[in-house]
C-alpha cells in the first residue's frame, strides 16, 4: 500500500507531531483497494454446499468399499473351503454369485468313489451310462460318455454331473440361491465300501 501524506516544516506532520502516521490515518493511493485483503476475506460470502455433488461421491465411495469387499470374498480352486477329501473340486464354487442360469453342478470325486446329489431338498436319480468302445459295452478310460438331463455319474473320471433340463422339470436356474447335498462313497464291485459314506453341502446364486 501506498501512503501520501504532506510533511509539516520541521519534516514532522503539519501538526508539529513527528513524521508517522498511526495504521487507521493511513490514506491509501488512488487505485489501490479500501480494504485490507484479510478484512475483504472476512465478508466474502460462503459457497453453498452442492449436495448432489456429495450425494455423488458417497455412491462412488459405496461403489468401491462393495467392490473390494467382493475381491476380498471371491475364492476359486482350493481356496473354495475346506473339500473334504474325497472331493477333488465342485462348481459352481461354494457362495458363487452371478452363475450363469444353464450353469451346470459338477463334483469331481476321487478315483474309486461314486455318489448322488439333493438339489433344492430334490434327490435326483443318478444315470450310469456305460461308455461307448469297440469292444462290448465295458466301461474303458477314456470312453466317451454321453450328458443328458438330471444327474449323471462318469464312471471313467469318477465325477457326478447335474445339468438342467426338461427331464427334471427346469431348464434355467431360478434367481436366488440354490442348495446342493452330495452323498458319495467308495465302491468295490459295484457296492458300497463299509463307513465310507459321507456327505457335504453348499450354496450358490443366480441373479
């Protein structure tokens, strides 16, 4: 700021008081604002609150905190639960959102054990195709094994399949979740080894 004011003939004021002014006799310059920036701060209007904006950034921030929850969730292969032993891996995965409607339920038991599957408390009928070779109608490795509707066991992988269909009365999964109950055991000959017999449960989603 700039400070005019007119010395008196001792090089004092014209009042005979010494050459200094007091802070509120100071007379600004032409051009130069009448108020102190910190004074002009204190009267300067607050801004409105726009609350769309905040409205806005609480969705996003929701967004990202329901984003990594699911990253932290989402499990594959192993890390699905504890499987008992006898079960080498199942899909859908145990807790899975967003299957696909036509998704299939597969289990993949170890070599010697053979089961049955409870879908939505409905124990389906378990089909044992024999596969199809040069030689008779014995089961090879290997063989090709039709998929129809309903439960199917693979004797050459030692799995169990449930796929939807108009056999067992829905082609699509209904949304929401769905419970499945696998009893399996080991075989010999064709019967059921003694306390070999076990069973596990899980869930999945359709949306």
């Amino acid at each position: 700021m700039t400070i005019v004011h007119e010395p008196g003939a001792d090089g004092g004021d014209v009042d005979g008081s010494p050459d200094r002014l007091a802070a509120d006799d100071l007379v600004p310059a032409a051009g130069t604002p009448h108020a102190p920036a910190a004074r002009r701060r204190r009267f300067a209007r607050r801004r409105p609150i726009d609350w769309k904006l905040v409205a806005a950034s609480l969705a996003i921030a929701l967004g990202v905190a329901l984003i990594a929850f699911g990253i932290s969730r989402s499990v594959t292969g192993d890390e699905v639960t504890k499987l008992p032993e006898q079960i080498e891996s199942i899909s859908p995965v145990p807790d899975a959102v967003q299957v696909p409607a036509q998704a299939n339920v597969v289990v993949d038991l170890i070599d010697g054990y053979a089961g049955e599957m409870t879908i939505d408390n409905v124990t389906y009928e378990t089909w044992r195709p024999r596969a199809v070779v040069d030689r008779g109608e014995d089961v090879v490795t290997g063989g090709q094994v039709d998929i129809r509707d309903g439960v199917v066991y693979d004797p050459n992988n030692f799995t169990l399949t449930f796929t939807p269909g108009e056999d067992v009365g829905f082609e699509e999964w209904t949304v929401g979740n769905h419970h499945v109950r696998v009893r399996f055991w080991e075989e010999r000959d064709g019967e059921i080894v003694d306390g070999t017999l076990r069973q596990y449960n899980w869930t999945f989603n359709i949306v």
